[in-house]
C-alpha cells in the first residue's frame, strides 16, 4: 500500500490537500488476523511514506478514534462494508471535494461490498473512469475476476497450499519424534511456536 500509495501520491491526492485519507474495513473486533491487519496495513504503509518525506495515510473520519470501522457481526461480511460505504459516500465525496481516496479491507468480500457501492455514484466501474484504490486480502476468485476487470486494485494472498504442505512436514517431523523443523527452510517466530508463510501481492500489474 505504501509504494503504491507514495508512486502515485500526486494522483490519489483527488482534493490536493497533500494528504491521502483512507477507509479502514475491520472484519471482526476480537480476529488476531483483523488486529494485525488492520494495525500493520497502516503502520508499514506509512513507513513507507513517512520514509520518503511524505505526510502519513490521514483515516477519513477525525472523530473516529479507533480508525476503522467493523463489521459489528463479525462476519467479514460484503452487506457491512456496503452499507458504510455508502454513509461515507454520501459526505465524502466528489462534489464536496472531501473523497476517500484509499480503501483498506481485512478480506476480499469486504473489498466487494465498498466496490459495489462505489459503483452506484460512477466509480471503479473498470471502464477507465473515475477510480478508488481499493484494496483486499485472500485472493478470492471474485476478486481476481474485478482485479482483472479493472474494478479492484489488488488483494493479498495467503498460500493455503504452502500452509498445508508446512503443516504436513512439521506432523510427520514430530510424528518420528524429530525436531519440528528438521529438514524444512522454515524459521521458528519470535514466539516459539509457529512459522510464517509469505503472502503475495497479486495486481494487474
């Protein structure tokens, strides 16, 4: 988010202000995965920025101290991130010279609800027009398909297959008694026990 957000500053800057406001989509309050998303996608972004002499990613609402909104059913659901977005849409907009001008989701179905209603005030149609950064986690189908049709910028996929496979090896490592890792490129994390599979960008680009 962060070297996209700072190659492109001057074009997502849509009130030039010299600031870049976003949109926080929280899937659930309690999620370890939501916490870390919703903290780290920021933080590092704005490491970038900051790193560059560029002013920090500004949340939208000053008045909301928690910076992002959740999906107060814990779904992850594409009905919540609608229905936000299209309360915000209807201040932070275009005409009022205020338009979010990045969206951060903790996953994919999330992403869809914010495009469906960006969609109905004429943006991220895919049709080289007016378009929000919007950007998911998980690599879903639906969401190669809009990333492909023009209409998401990106997600973030997590390898369930290489997840797989390191839990494989680590069973049968312990199965023969063996140290958990024995054999395996793998690192232990800073907590002892467990290890961290990469996630991918996946763009159009």
């Amino acid at each position: 988010i962060g070297e996209y957000v700072l190659e492109h500053f001057d074009e997502l800057d849509l009130n030039h202000d010299g600031k870049i406001s976003y949109v926080m989509f929280k899937g659930d309050e309690a999620n370890q995965e939501a916490i870390a998303r919703t903290k780290y996608g920021v933080e590092c972004a704005d490491e970038v920025l900051t790193a560059a002499g560029k002013p920090a990613l500004e949340f939208y609402d000053a008045g909301n101290a928690n910076k992002y909104l959740v999906d107060l059913n814990g779904t992850w659901s594409n009905t919540a991130s609608f229905d936000y977005m299209q309360t915000i849409l209807a201040q932070y907009n275009e005409a009022n010279n205020n338009m979010v001008e990045v969206v951060i989701c903790n996953n994919d179905d999330m992403a869809i609800g914010v495009i469906a209603a960006l969609n109905e005030v004429g943006y991220n149609l895919g049709d080289g027009g007016d378009e929000i950064i919007v950007i998911g986690v998980d690599c879903t189908d639906t969401a190669v398909e809009y990333i492909n049709a023009g209409k998401l910028y990106g997600t973030v996929k997590q390898d369930g297959d290489a997840m797989g496979k390191a839990n494989i090896l680590m069973a049968i490592n312990g199965a023969l008694g063996k140290d958990w890792l024995d054999g395996t490129d793998y690192v232990m994390a800073d907590d002892g026990f467990s290890i961290r599979i990469p996630y991918a960008k996946v763009t159009a680009e």
